[in-house]
C-alpha cells in the first residue's frame, strides 16, 4: 500500500494548515452544538458534518488532490467518532466521564475507543494518508490501555510496553520499505516510551539523571534507526531536565512556558527566592545543554560520514 508522498513546499503548508484548521472547526462546532440540542438531533448534526467531509474527502481524490483528501479524511476519522459517540449516547449506552480516562473495565466506551481505530485504518486503507497511522498508533494506545488498566502506575506500565510494540512494528516496517509510515509508528512509540518513564521519574534529582540517560539513549537509537524523531523527543527530554536542575540551582521558578519564560525572564519570566538570588545560572544551564547538544550533532555527523566514507572503499 504505497502512501502519499508530500513535498514541502508553501502550498503544502497552506493545505495542512487549511485541513487542520478545518478538523479543529469542526470538533469546535461539534462541541459547542452538543450542549445546545438534544440527544437526537445532536445524531443527526454529527452526522451530517460526516457526509459533509467525506463528500469533500472523495472529490477531493477523484481530482488527484490526494494530500487535500488525506485532511478531509482526517476530519471525516474524528466526525465519525463524534458521530458513533453521539449515538451511543442517545441510545443510553455510553458511561458519563467520571474525571478519569483509565477506570473499570466499561464496555461502550471501549467500543467507542476501537471505533477510532477502526475508523483511522479504514481511511488509511482508502486514503493511504500518512498522518492516519498517527491517529491509528494514538487511538490503539487509549483503547489498549483503558482495557488493560485502571490509571496510575499500571496505565504507565502498559504504555511502555505499547511503546516497544510499537518500536518493533516501526522497524519491521522500515525493512519492508515503508518508513513514511514507520515515521509515524517512531514519533507515537517514542512519546509513549517516554511519556510511561516520566510517570515513574520525574520528583527526584536522581530521576531526572536517569531521564537524561534515557534521552542520550534515545539519541542513540535514533541515529542507528536513521529516525530523527528520537533526537527531538531526546532534545526536549534533556530541556526538560536542564529546566529541573536549573530552577534548583539558579533558586528561581519559570513563570511561563519554555522557552518564553527564559527569553522573557529579566521582565516576568521567574521568580526568584529573596535570600538566593542566582538567576545567572539558569540561561548558564542552557546555554551548557545547547553545547552539547552541538557536540553530540557534530560527534554524529563525523561517524556518519566515516561510516559512508568505509562503505566506499569497500
């Protein structure tokens, strides 16, 4: 099943940020119309949007405007949901949410849960749209988890686990040829990888050291995987933890969200103890975080290239 294949290009963008932007009108209309009609009409509206959009979806195609379709498509996948949720709801199936998204084994909104993947892959099947394995790897870790677990340490723990599948499923899929939807499979198993570790590390010093390990592991695996996905979610574990040790060190505490809150710091960025004023140390954090970040590219980049350099000679 050949994929679409996007050049990037100022169209491309515009295409991607007028799809997107459509999927997010969509859930917003969708959401604000729910609590303004009832159960059944809500059906009908829902369902209406999803014709709608699959309507547009395979016009769309037909015209060989298969990126534009692929959007649509995307939007259809969450319209549908919508739509199968709504149902349910209107049938009395559906469990009201409780404030938790991982409690109890209940069987309707697992139902509901796989309908996203069963949905997301069908589209892929008849859309061939990169993004939907996103959506399929995504959705399968919710349904996975929420039928395994009841929240806390064990959601984390079927999380990592998912991430594994999912990482031996992305190189499986990269030997077969097919790394634009391997890409996918990479970015979700590495976020769960990640986001299961970080449950269970993240209070202590020590934690956010192994945390670093981790990072330089997955910088690591991404350089032999060829996956530069590894590297950013490595880069951004490792801001992470700089920001940990640079609030303790420094004796401040970011206000805003990073990077804004360290570019904006002389004005309303941190607030810093009276009694420990150290606010130098923190831009001196990450300033060390950027060198090295720079040193282990250039450590790559100079194996890299005596890596090719040996496979000519041979």
């Amino acid at each position: 099943m050949n994929a679409v294949r996007v050049q990037w290009s100022d169209a491309s963008f515009l295409v991607y940020f007028g799809g997107l932007t459509i999927l997010a009108a969509a859930i917003a209309l969708l959401s604000i119309e729910s609590g303004d009609h009832a159960a059944g009409a809500f059906v009908a509206l829902s369902l209406s949007v999803f014709v709608v959009v699959m309507l547009l979806a395979f016009t769309a195609r037909r015209a060989g405007n298969l990126i534009t379709a692929g959007l649509y498509a995307l939007t259809g996948v969450v319209s549908f949901v919508i739509f199968f949720g709504a149902l349910l709801d209107w049938f009395g199936w559906l469990p009201h949410p409780n404030g938790r998204l991982f409690e109890g084994f209940r069987f309707w909104k697992l139902v509901l849960e796989l309908s996203a993947v069963v949905a997301a892959t069908v589209a892929l099947r008849v859309f061939r749209f990169p993004l939907l394995v996103f959506v399929i790897a995504a959705t399968g870790w919710f349904f996975v988890t929420d039928l395994l677990s009841g929240g806390g340490d064990w959601s984390a723990i079927v999380t990592i686990f998912y991430g594994l599948f999912l990482l031996n499923l992305a190189v499986r899929a990269d030997g077969r040829g097919s790394t634009i939807y391997g890409f996918w499979l990479h970015v979700v198993a590495g976020l769960t990888i990640g986001g299961g570790l970080l449950w269970f590390l993240h209070k202590s010093d020590f934690d956010w050291i192994v945390i670093a390990f981790v990072a330089v592991g997955y910088i690591a695996l991404g350089n032999r995987l060829v996956r530069s996905s590894w590297a950013v979610l490595a880069a951004w574990g490792l801001l992470q933890v700089t920001t940990h040790f640079a609030e303790k060190w420094a004796d401040v505490q970011f206000l805003g969200f990073f990077p804004f809150g360290l570019v904006f710091f002389p004005f309303f960025g941190f607030s810093t103890s009276e009694t420990h004023q150290r606010p130098w140390l923190a831009p001196l954090a990450y300033a060390v975080l950027g060198l090295a970040l720079i040193a282990i590219a250039q450590l790559l980049a100079r194996r890299r290239r005596f890596v090719l350099a040996s496979a000519e000679l041979l």
